[in-house]
C-alpha cells in the first residue's frame, strides 16, 4: 500500500476550519451563501475559502497528488475522472452539511479521503466544533483522535434485530414512487434519521452508536473517507445490488451495516425482491 502521511493531512483540514470555517459560522452575511442546483444545494463563502486554504497546502505536503475537492469540481466536472485513476488523489468536502453551517446548525464536518490507484487507503473525519477526528487508514482500523493527542480505537455496534436497529438514511434523490416504497419499508427499523451531513453520520456508524446508513446519491467527497472508517471499525458497505463500493462509483446506492449477515437482513427489508 501506498505510504501516506495521514496526520498532516488531519492538520491541514483543521487549519483550514480554524482559518476559514469557524470565524464565519453563525456570522454569514446573505451574499456569502448561494445555491448551487437546488435551495437545499448550497455553498459558501467559507466552502471556498477552505477548499482554497486545503488545496494549497496540499499542493505543498503531497506534491504530485491531484486534488478533488467538492467546490473545484463543481466548477471543472472533468477534475471527477481522477479519483479512480490518479496514482495519487486527495478528494476533500471542505464542509459536509453546508446547509447546516448556512442556517447556524452544528452538524457539519471537513472530510478527505486519500486513493491510490482507484483503492481508497486512508479518510478523515474532522469535527471543527468538537475538535477532534475519526481516522481510518487501510489495514490500520479506525481510531478517534483528539487533539492532546490522545487516541482511541473504534468499533462498530453489536448485531441486533432489523427491528431493533438505528440508522440513518438519505431518501430525497430516489424517484417517488420509490422513495414511497423505501419510507414505508424503513417502518422496519427502530429509529431513522438525517442529519443532512454525512460525515456525523459517518461518524456514529463508525464509533458504534448506529446501525446503518443509507445513500443513493455517490460523490465521491462525501462517502469514501466514511465508508472506509466503517469498513476500518469491522463494519461491512456495498452497493444496493451487493456489488463492492469503489473509488469512482457515483451510480448505484450504498448501503452500510455492521456486518455482512446485517447488511444482508436489513436489504430484504428494505429492498424486497431486488437480489
């Protein structure tokens, strides 16, 4: 496997959120925020700056590497055809949940994810208001990080019930009818949520306190460095038809559980008949 310096990746997102991301939350101005396809697509002026800030220092610690950020891909779409071909790629959300931080609530995270010839090999999960970060390299586990340097191994839950499990799940890009049906079939579980931002529910997957998460919609920024923390803590991700998860998949839904015998259950609920 390809060696990376990991921790001073995790140093540049949280100098990018102490820099750019936390003097402007709750303190955007209407002209800072803007839509990019939808009202609920945002970005903003701390967005930019971050990627901007990420970018460049990347540029410097990891020369080579092509850089994918969300808000320079947004602006260059061919920038996406890297992430499954580069011998080194860094893909960087400079703030999941940029809906949240727009509207002042604290539920977003920065998150990056390194891929060596189209195989994800480390991510980061960095909490800007809790300081701290969920860190998985391939191989290596997950580990929760602080900032005084005290580390913690992770785990994903204990197996239980279809009917007993907690998750998360991210319905609003299927078809209706579909939706309808998946809604209904979610009835199932126990509890389900949306935080609106991955990367915290990323984040309880991966510190075992849920037992799925659920996407249809792929980019690549917003699942690679969770779903390898997942993976990393002993937890199991693949796509909806059962297929494995890769580096350049942005079709196909994602469906992660604590184990295979979990992510199988919980499918033909959720999916009845599909496989």
């Amino acid at each position: 496997m390809t060696a990376f310096d990991v921790d001073r990746l995790a140093t540049i997102l949280r100098d990018a959120a102490l820099a750019d991301i936390m003097p402007r939350f709750r303190r955007l101005a209407s002209g800072d925020i803007r839509q990019k396809t939808s009202a609920v697509d945002l970005v903003t002026e701390a967005d930019e700056a971050a990627e901007r800030r990420i970018q460049a220092a990347c540029a410097q610690a990891f020369p080579g590497a092509a850089f994918i950020g969300e808000e320079s891909t947004a602006a260059d779409p061919a920038l996406l055809g890297a992430v499954g071909t580069a011998d080194l790629a860094i893909v960087v959300d400079p703030i999941d949940g940029t809906a949240n931080f727009a509207a002042g609530a604290p539920l977003f995270a920065v998150m990056a994810a390194v891929v060596s010839k189209g195989e994800t090999i480390a991510g980061i999960i960095y909490d800007p208001l809790g300081d701290d970060f969920l860190i998985a390299e391939r191989g290596a586990g997950t580990r929760l990080r602080r900032v005084d340097g005290i580390e913690m191994p992770m785990e994903v839950a204990l197996p239980v019930p279809v009917s007993e499990m907690v998750g998360f799940a991210s319905t609003s890009s299927f078809e209706p009818a579909e939706r309808r049906a998946l809604l209904g079939n979610l009835s199932g579980v126990r509890i389900v949520g949306n935080f609106r931002c991955a990367g915290h529910e990323y984040r309880l997957a991966g510190t075992g306190q849920v037992h799925f998460n659920l996407y249809l919609k792929l980019m690549p920024w917003d699942h690679l460095a969770g779903a390898l923390i997942l993976e990393e803590a002993g937890g199991y991700v693949a796509k909806f038809d059962g297929s494995p998860y890769r580096a350049s998949d942005t079709q196909g839904g994602l469906l992660c559980a604590i184990d295979a015998e979990s992510w199988k259950a919980l499918h033909a609920t959720l999916f009845p008949g599909r496989m």
